[in-house]
C-alpha cells in the first residue's frame, strides 16, 4: 500500500518518553484508539509507520512518520486532517515537511508557477516588485488613482491591501473595475505589463464570483489569504480552468509559525503547504520588519518554494513586510533574482511621492540583473 | 460610526512599549500603514481606538482595542482578519474576547443551541453523552454494527470520528446510510432517541452536498471540523433554512490555543469564537485527557459556551479526549448539567463490549439529574 511521510520535530517533555509520544501522533493521526483495543490488521493497514529518529542540536528529535495516502485520499481537507488535526494540540510537536511526490494526486501544486508570473510579466530574468493598495477607508477612486502612480512608476504587480474586501467605503466590484481600468492605462502610456492582483478572499458562496470577476475584467492575478479563506479553497481556484495566478498573504497564519516548536516550520508553511495548495506567489513576513522571523528562516522559506520537485512548479517567494526600497540591492544578494519584493510603507512615505519611489524601485531591480 | 472592541492580552517584550505594541496593533488590524502617512480624517474614522490597559498578574497587560464595524461588515472573512490578520504574526499578542452584540448583524451565534439540541434528544435536563465511530480502515457496516450497540445501550450522539471522510473502506454517502438505518433501528427497538452525527468536513465544492445527504437521511446532527474546512463555511451551514445542528471539533484548531500567551484563549477560541460562528456544540479537549488544557482553561470554555448573550443562543460544552467513563459524576460535578461528555476509548475497552459500556454511561448520566 502506498504511504507518505511526514517529518515531525518532536520535543520530549517531562514524563514523556521520545517512542511514547511518536507513538502517540501515529495514533492520534490515524485510527485514534488506544493499541489494545484495535486489530493486528488495522495497525498494519492504518496506523503510521515510525521511521528512525535523529537527535536535533537544540535537543529535539526529528522523525519521519509515514501514513497510508488512502488515509488522506481523495480529499485534501483529510489530508490536512491527517497531516495536523488533533496533533495540533500537542505541546511539542512541529510539522517540517511532507513527501509531496507521493501525493500529487490528491495535491498539484502551483498552476503557473515562477516561469508562468515571469512570462504574464515579460520579465524573464530580474527580481520582481509588488506593492499594496490602501489604506482601509480610501474610496475606489482614491485607490485607483493611487495604482496608476505605481503602475506609471513600474511597480510589476499591484495588489490591493489583504484588509480590503467589500467594505461601504470601496466595495469589491467597483474598486476591481477602477483598479484595472488605471493600471491598464498607465500600462498603455509606458509599454510595461504591470500587473493589478485584486484580493478575492471571501466565503464559500462569494469566492469563485470575485475570481471569475476578477479574470473577466482583466486582471493579472489574485491576492488571497489561505487560513482565512480556506486553504483547501485556494487550490480550487488554483486549478479552473482558466484561473488567475495566486499570491497568498499569510493572515491568520501566525500562530502556526510564532511558537518555534509547534505548529509549523515556517518554511513548510509558507514554502511547502502554500506551495502544494496552488500558491504562485508566497508572501512572508521578512526579517527585520516588524515581524519575528530571521534571515535564516527567510532562506529557508526560499528554498521551499523554489525547491526542484517532479510534479509541482516552483513558486516565488515574496518576502514584505518592512522591506525598504533602498535595501533592495542587499536584500538581491541574499534572496536571489527569483524573488519578488513586496513594499508597502516606504514607498508611501518617499519625499517625492510614490510615483518617483517606483520608478527608483524599477530601475534598481533591472540594475540588479547582471550584477547578482 | 458603530464600533466593536476585542480584548488583548498583550507582553510587552524586551525593547518594546505597551503603547508603541498597542498601537502597533490598532494600527496593523486596520489602515496598515504607518502614522505618518495616513490623514487625520483616515486615523478618526478607522484606526482601533485604544482603551485603558490594565496590569494582570502575570505581567501582561489586558487592553481593549476598538474598530468599526464598517472595517470588517459586511463579511465574516474579514471579520476574521480584523480579528486576527497579520498580528496573528506578532509574538506577545493573544485575543481574549469579542464584542459581539456589536457584530450580530454579520454573526449569528447557534442556530438551536442547548435548548434546540434538548429538543432533538428529548432530554430536558441531564447531561448527555457522546461516543465517536472508529478506527479509520473499519468498513461502512462494521461502523454501523457499532453504532448500534452504542445506541442500544443509550449514547445520546453518536459521531464519525472526525478522520472518517471519504476513504475507499467506508466512502461517505455508503457509510452515513448504513449507520443513520443502524441507529433508527435501535431507536425503534428502545424508543429512545440517539442522534447520528455524521463528519460532513469536506472541501468547498462538496460541503453543501454533505450537509444535505446527511439531512436527506434523516441524521440528527453532524460534525464538522471548522478550522479544517473553513470557518465561515460552518456559519454558512448553521444557517441554512433547514440546517442540522452542528458539533465542531477542534482538528488543526491548537496553534492557536497551545501557545500561551499567543493565538487565541482556549476559553475565546472554543467557547466564543465557534459559537459565533454557528456551532451548537463544542468539543474540546478536556483537562486530565491526552492534551494540554488546565481545569481552569476548561471551566472558562464552559462559562463562554453558557453565557448569555443578547443575540446568541447557547453552546453546548463538550469536553473530550481522555473522559472515562467511571469519572462522569466527578465531571458532572465540576461542568454542571448543561454538558455532552464525548467518550471513546474508555467504552471501546469496557470489558463486557460497547452496549454494556453505553448502558452504564445512560444509567449514570440518568442517576445525576437531582444529585448534582
């Protein structure tokens, strides 16, 4: 039968015992009884398989488990079941990383992937820029106008801020159409394929129709928010038939990635499971900004999303969150050109406004591209 | 212009101050950009409005920030991410309640609520119990012989285990028939009224078609993992014309409870959170069981499932996870009549099998009405 393995980084507490405790997860994971209750058969056929555990330098130990892939099967909703439904409240026990390959029939990862966004953009080679639209409480037009600055200054993707959703002040359809109309004039003035990415994070019955009015007005792509929204539902949308490349926004996100030893890695999270759900685009907080992660979880998240594997497209990673416009260069250099950099606060506060802050923007990313 | 507070618990870290972290925050849920370059007009009218903090015993401060309603309305994905978007990101930084009676219009509570639920089962007064159909690999009649012998002996709600979905050895439409026929036929025979709750947790193109195959077979309730399939999809369900009541289970829910001074309170996330959104019942993990909550997290939990509420009716707490069945009076004691004790292994290794198992929970459960 065919299994997939999960890599779990376990701290054994005090009382516990390292084999108890995986165990422990292997059971809870699977058939949730205790041993003596269920057949030798059920334990062969259901149950996870411990693979052998490595002692961590902090003191933790990693540890594969592997579980029958009809546990999860068809049905990705199990499969997160499976992966860190009752677990997830276990003192201790953190989720590292998943044997997709096994998986790519339940899971297909990104539709369009960094080649896709490259070619939508005709940017084949440097790294890429991404703003946000806001703030809350700016009328449709005030947010149109403030895309057609960016997008005459060269921002490549414009997105709207992850808070805006349907709100009395700038409702979803008349915001959307206002956007895409400025950003496709600004577009028609300079040559360039900036790109409007409308966010379409909603409930299950409101969804789909902003995507499908997203791609009917002609935007580029879409910005939604997984652990609001579903992540389930993302790759749904991911994978119509003619959907729209994904940003995913990491909010509500946090606690499965603040706590350092439980919930997830934040590379798995935002490299791997975002990635394995559809995500093209895959924003994190970066380091030095106002949230918690470091440089080295940073390249960690890179890694994931760009990571070869046989059946799923690479995703870009997209650190924000306290990137400054004149820290690209450094940041290049670490990041790499397959990256998109995602400002928001030090492009409105430019002294000669956010026009001129794109345009210094696009012409230190393309400076970038022989010099990395 | 109408505003609802949440309150925070909030530790002020190494370098920061409570009014720049407070601040931070009002700031971040809303317009997400910085002081400076937002106009006064944007600050009134929809920037958090601090309260007064007050010192806990801990140390942390517990402070009331205060946000339009229009930032969030009309949408409960939204709501969300005011609640908990990007600050879901911020170490120190734990919610502890909602304003709700500000918010009724967007979020309706429990559609039946303990009074509904007392309705279906006919028991008026006496704590009920629950059992949950398992292990996953059983097939859909070896399920539903169990869910006979637990009805036999009088289990008020029998529940899928929240792993059993769609797999090959017990596909959903097969089993929820099977054990919905197994669960009357009992009935008939005791002319009591056990409930069948199925798992109807699913992704978002067949969430709808579960809930109505489970009502079509004439179930009395379901099950539904809200943090697994999405949690305005259970709002959704809660209020459909002729929607089942619901029990929520907290699969992939404990990132945000296990941290403690982050994510969400125990108390908030299972008892007001999930009621807000629709769940009649509310399982959590009880204290003494495999998990980690204290006696005092579970009391809280039960005080927000109960308490009254202008708009809301009430949740049923369902503590799980560890309750042995010998120790439902000591439970009952603590918790109160208005309680589901949900139980699984401890009747799974009853030695004289399930029936008899059930038959002692009933009897004990019937012994409490005028002793507690």
């Amino acid at each position: 039968m065919q299994r997939f393995g999960i890599r779990y980084r376990i701290r054994v507490l005090e009382g516990e015992s390292l084999e108890k405790k995986a165990l422990g997860i292997a059971y809870e994971q699977s058939v949730e009884l205790p041993y003596d209750v269920i057949s030798e058969e059920i334990r062969e056929r259901i149950v996870g398989q411990l693979g052998t555990p490595t002692l961590l330098e902090d003191g933790r130990y990693e540890l594969e488990i592997r579980y029958p892939v009809g546990n999860a099967a068809p049905e990705i909703v199990q499969f997160l079941n499976v992966l860190f439904g009752n677990v997830s409240l276990t003192p201790g026990v953190q989720v590292v990383g998943v044997e997709w390959e096994s998986l790519n029939e339940i899971l297909y990862g990104p539709k369009f992937g960094v080649e896709g966004i490259r070619s939508v953009l005709e940017q084949p080679k440097r790294p890429l820029s991404c703003t946000a639209l806001k703030p809350m409480g700016f009328s449709s037009q005030q947010l149109a106008d403030l895309a057609y600055e960016f997008a005459m200054g060269g921002i490549d993707i414009i997105k709207d801020d992850h808070g805006l959703a349907d709100q009395s002040y700038a409702p979803f359809e008349e915001r959307v159409t206002a956007i895409t109309r400025s950003v496709e004039r600004a577009n028609e003035q300079t040559g360039r394929h900036s790109v409007y990415a409308p966010n379409i994070t909603a409930g299950i019955q409101d969804l789909q129709y902003r995507m499908d009015f997203a791609r009917a007005q002609g935007c580029g792509a879409v910005l939604y928010s997984p652990n609001l929204g579903g992540l389930e539902a993302m790759h749904v949308l991911a994978h119509e038939s003619d959907g729209l490349p994904i940003m995913a926004h990491p909010a509500f996100s946090g606690s499965y990635v603040t706590h350092k030893e439980q919930g997830f890695s934040p590379a798995f999270m935002y490299g791997e499971l975002y990635r394995a759900l559809g995500a093209d685009m895959s924003i994190y907080p970066n380091a030095g900004g106002r949230f918690s992660f470091s440089l080295e979880e940073c390249l960690a998240i890179n890694i994931a999303c760009r990571a070869s594997l046989p059946s799923y497209k690479t995703c870009f990673p997209t650190p924000g969150g306290g990137v400054q416009w004149k820290q690209i260069p450094d940041w290049a250099k670490k990041y790499g050109l397959d990256t998109i950099f995602l400002m928001g606060g030090s492009l409105y506060q430019h002294p000669e406004g956010i026009r001129v802050a794109a345009q210094t923007v696009r012409e230190t990313l393309e400076s970038l591209v022989d010099g990395v």
